[in-house]
C-alpha cells in the first residue's frame, strides 16, 4: 500500500470514528469486522436507479485504501452496486438492501455501507439544519432589538459588574478563610497521625510486657508446682518420720510398763490384760 492510500485510510478511519462518537453512526469497520447490525429498512430511500454495469469504474488500485489489484495474491477487484467504485474485498464486505423497493442485499464498500446505515440520520440532520438557520433568523431580530437596548442595559451591567466584584470580593474571603482551616485540619490531623503512631508504639511496647510477663507467671506456676510436688514429698516423708516416732514412743512406753512390771507382778497382769484387749480391738 502506498504512503497516499495508507493516510486516506487512515482518514476515513478517523472520520468514521468521529461520526460514530457524534452521531452515532453504524457498521464502522474495524480489524476486518463489523460493528453493530443492519440498518432497518425503514431508514433506507424508497428506490435508486436501477444497476448499470457500463458504470463501473475499473480501477488498477481499490478506490478506497488504494491497494493494488492482484489476482495472485488474491486481490481482487470488486464494485460497489451504489457508488460503482472499485474496491478490494476488505473494504467490500457488506452487504445490503440499497433501497425499500430490493429484494436481496448487494455488496456495498464501507463508504456507501455507512450512508446507507445512516440515511435516516441524515435526513433528520437536514431537517434540524433548516430549522437552526430558522432559528437563527429569530436571533438575529431579537439581537437587533437587544442592540436598541444597550444603552439602557449598560447601566445596568455596570451595576451587575459591581455587585458581582463585590460577590467575588466575599467569596475570595470565604476561600481564605476556608484554606486557611483547612490548613489548620491538616495540622491537626498530622498531629493526631503522630499522636497515634507514638500511641502504637506504646501499644506495642505494652503488649511485649504483658507477654513477657505471662512467660513470667507461667515460669512462677511451674516453680510453684514443682516447690508443690517438692512439699508433697517432705510432708510424706515428715508422715512416714511421724508414724517411726510414735512406734518408738509406744515401744519405749511398752518397755518401761514391762520394767515396772517386773517390779509389781500384779501391775504386770493388769498391762498384759491391757495389751490383750488393745490387740483384739
């Protein structure tokens, strides 16, 4: 493709592009695709001329983005059954009803296949067109009366400029009062960002210590547990030395009874009878 072809291509793409973002318009070829659907024939002119071949143009390159035609690279030429341009098979994919009165659709090249998407649109656009220059018209009188009227609403300007000097004055003095709030918004919040960074980390630190000190109470519980089971032991043992002294006791009261019964044999049935019946029981 040639640098001529390539930037009339990228034009109408560009144009395209535009028309579709302002009016709306539809079927705007993009990468070989079509977007949107086919128009309703409603929107389509009640009946063209009927097809005349003599007329087609045959062009060496496509009328549209001047590729050359090639059959061994499969560069055909095509025409448009509306304009009779010569265009390639890319720029010719539509195809379309040209009027009310067709039966079948016929190949169009894009340049014809958005007219036709759009015939309606444009209509309308004619009808708005004449009723803006209309429109016009009664602008033009009313300016006319407005320019008799302007030294009367000059007056009156002056006094609309003043009292909208004065409206500005206030309200620069509002937006400076109102920055300067907002400066002071921001010195407060930068401080209270500080605030509760400082107070975070106290937190932090605070959260340390009280895991610290659980590692403590925890060491101080197996401590006492141990001390506990440490104290278990020496009271048994002290029991076990407890229950050793009493059998001493008893056996040195024991031999001290039989010593005085040695001496009183009556005494000594008495503690024999004793130790009998404390025996049996």
């Amino acid at each position: 493709m040639t640098e001529t072809g390539r930037k009339r291509q990228n034009l109408a793409a560009s144009v395209g592009q535009a028309m579709f973002e302002e009016y709306g318009l539809q079927n705007l070829r993009t990468g070989g695709k079509i977007i949107g659907g086919l128009a309703d024939d409603a929107n389509l002119p009640d009946k063209i001329p009927d097809l005349d071949r003599s007329k087609f143009n045959e062009m060496p390159s496509c009328e549209l983005c001047d590729r050359d035609f090639n059959k061994l690279k499969r560069i055909d030429r095509h025409h448009c059954r509306k304009c009779y341009r010569s265009v390639c098979d890319k720029c010719s994919i539509s195809r379309r009803k040209l009027s009310k009165a067709c039966k079948d659709p016929h190949r169009v090249c894009d340049y014809c296949d958005t007219q036709l998407s759009n015939f309606k649109l444009e209509q309308n656009q004619l009808t708005i067109l004449k009723a803006q220059e209309e429109q016009m018209e009664m602008y033009k009188t009313q300016l006319e009366l407005l320019d008799n009227q302007k030294d009367l609403e000059k007056t009156e300007n002056e006094k609309i400029e003043a009292k909208l000097k004065e409206f500005l004055k206030k309200e620069l003095e509002k937006k400076a009062n109102l920055e300067e709030e907002v400066k002071t918004l921001e010195d407060r919040t930068t401080n209270l960002s500080m605030t509760r960074t400082e107070l975070f980390k106290q937190l932090t630190a605070l959260e340390r210590l009280l895991d610290t000190k659980k590692e403590d109470r925890n060491d101080l519980r197996s401590k006492v547990l141990v001390k506990q089971t440490q104290l278990d032991e020496k009271q048994r043992e002290l029991d076990e030395r407890e229950a050793e002294v009493r059998q001493l006791i008893n056996q040195l009261r024991d031999a001290k009874q039989r010593q005085e019964a040695s001496k009183n044999p009556l005494a000594g049935d008495v503690l024999d009878n004793q130790r009998r019946y404390n025996d049996d029981n």
